[in-house]
C-alpha cells in the first residue's frame, strides 16, 4: 500500500464525510470548527442533525448538507465542501442558511429569538476568478484564506446582526509550508490542501 493511500482525502465525498460527518470523529470536527471560528463561539459538544431538508411545498427545492449539527446552545453548524466552481455560490450559500432559520420557528406564544447559525465553506476552488494569470495574482497579494462575513451597517461598518455568520476558507491561497505552520488553524488548512492544490499554489509562488 502506497503512503498516500493510507490517508483519507477531506476533498472526496467519502472523505469529507468521513472525517467531519461520523460521531466516532465527533471530536474531529469539534476541533476543526474551534479553530475556524471566533473564541466567544467555542464549542465542547456538537449532535448531528439529519442533513436533507425539504421545502414547506413538494414544488420547493430541497437542500442536503454534508455536515449538519448543534452544540448545547441551540445554535447551528453547516459545514461544507465545495470542489467544483458555482457560478452563484455566494447565493447558494445564503440559500442554505435559510433552512436552519426556518426550522426555529414554532406554533403559538414565540418571540422570535433566533440561535445564531454559521455556514462554514470549505472550497477547492478559488472564488471569482476564471484565469490562471488572476489565481497568481490574488496569490502574490496574499489574500486572506479565510473570509468570515456577517450583517453589517455599510455606513457605521458596524455589525447589524451577528447571529448570522459566513465563513468562507479558500484552500488554494494556503501558501505555507509544513514548517511554516503555526496555529491550529494554520495545521487545519494544510491537511485539508490538495496535492494539485499545492503544486499549483507553489508554482505561482516561483514565478
């Protein structure tokens, strides 16, 4: 058996699943989003929630996440693996979101007080970008690997809603080395990096 058939690839449907969606690596993904995510939002228990969701109608579209859980507080977690580019993936994304809002809502005496939801996207692809020559670029710049958004005043850019939150990790701009690595959410983002993604990312790099 060759070393790399010895290690699960997170950017394989099997894989992904796997690693993050199984209870027996519950802990895994605990860690993960740990990691990823804000210190006021640290998580110690997380249950797994089924992942298709269907509309309100038969005509309604439905959505099925590859990781959907809660951790004690009521609140949310999708988690997903996108490999291939979406035109609209920003509008999917929101799309999805929906759901876990919709499902808060119950008969009778409510008042609307929402458990916040996060929507945490991992990508094999760079967002916004068709060309080779604009993957360098946004390289060279250093773009930010993790782009975390939430509602926000456009004119104050103070956050208007914060129970409400995108987290985008773009794998491909992971420049760094092994040797390099020095969070723990540095060590996630280079198990998750492919070797086409690595070679690709270093090339640019050189040139």
């Amino acid at each position: 058996m060759s070393t790399k058939e010895k290690y699960l690839n997170p950017f394989t449907d099997f894989g992904f699943k796997k690693l993050f969606g199984s209870e027996v690596n519950v802990d895994i993904l605990i860690n993960f989003l740990n990691a990823i995510l804000p210190k006021e939002t640290q998580i110690s228990h997380l249950t797994y929630l089924k992942t298709e969701h269907i509309g309100h109608s038969e005509m309604d579209r439905k959505v099925v996440y590859d990781v959907y859980c809660e951790n004690t507080k009521g609140e949310k977690f999708i988690v997903e693996l996108q490999k291939a580019r979406q035109k609209f993936f920003k509008e999917r994304t929101i799309f999805y979101s929906t759901f876990p809002i919709q499902e808060q809502a119950i008969q009778g005496d409510w008042n609307f007080d929402l458990k916040a939801v996060y929507t945490i996207s991992i990508l094999d692809f760079l967002i916004d970008d068709n060309s080779y020559k604009s993957k360098q670029r946004k390289i060279k710049q250093k773009e930010s690997v993790k782009k975390t958004a939430k509602l926000m005043d456009i004119e104050t850019n103070e956050i208007f809603y914060d129970k409400l939150t995108y987290v985008q990790i773009n794998i491909p701009l992971f420049v760094k080395e092994k040797s390099e690595l020095e969070t723990l959410e540095d060590k996630w983002f280079y198990i998750n990096m492919s070797d086409i993604f690595k070679y690709l990312i270093f090339s640019c790099s050189a040139t």
